[in-house]
C-alpha cells in the first residue's frame, strides 16, 4: 500500500484526525496542483476544479475533508 492509498484510507475512515498537511498531500496525490495561497486559503485547482483548504490549529477542516473525499470518487467515475 503506497503513501496516496494510505492517505485516502486514513482520510475516510477518521476525516476529523486528518493534518492540514496530509490533506494538501492527498490532493497532490490526485493531481491536485496548489495554484496560490490567500489569506489563510490554500486553493488548489485541477483542470476546472478548484478546493479550497483551511489549516485549523495543523488539522484539516473536517467538511474540506469531505469535499475533496467527494471531488476525488467523482474525478474516478469520470475515468471509468
């Protein structure tokens, strides 16, 4: 199991116990690019998608968890 699969797995099953950084490492791992950073936004953009993140005290937003959850299995039945 690679460090991506472990990432996705991780963020699953506990969306509340992810890290700021092993979130924008999640949407790297997905292709994700980060595009700029304003204010205390991270915005990263993959083709016509974009994800804004939010550190919380060095923990992901629980909800921008989600939302990226949701971006990548969407992203994933596109390819199919």
């Amino acid at each position: 199991m690679g460090r991506c699969d472990k990432l996705l797995t991780h963020a699953r099953n506990n969306p509340r116990g992810l890290r700021f950084s092993e979130l924008c490492g999640l949407a790297e791992c997905f292709g994700w690019v980060h595009a700029r950073t304003r204010g205390s936004h991270r915005i990263y953009k993959l083709r016509e998608h974009t994800m804004s993140f939010q550190d919380a005290n060095g923990y992901a937003k629980p909800y921008q968890v989600r939302q990226l959850l949701e971006a990548i299995d969407s992203l994933r039945q596109e390819g199919e």
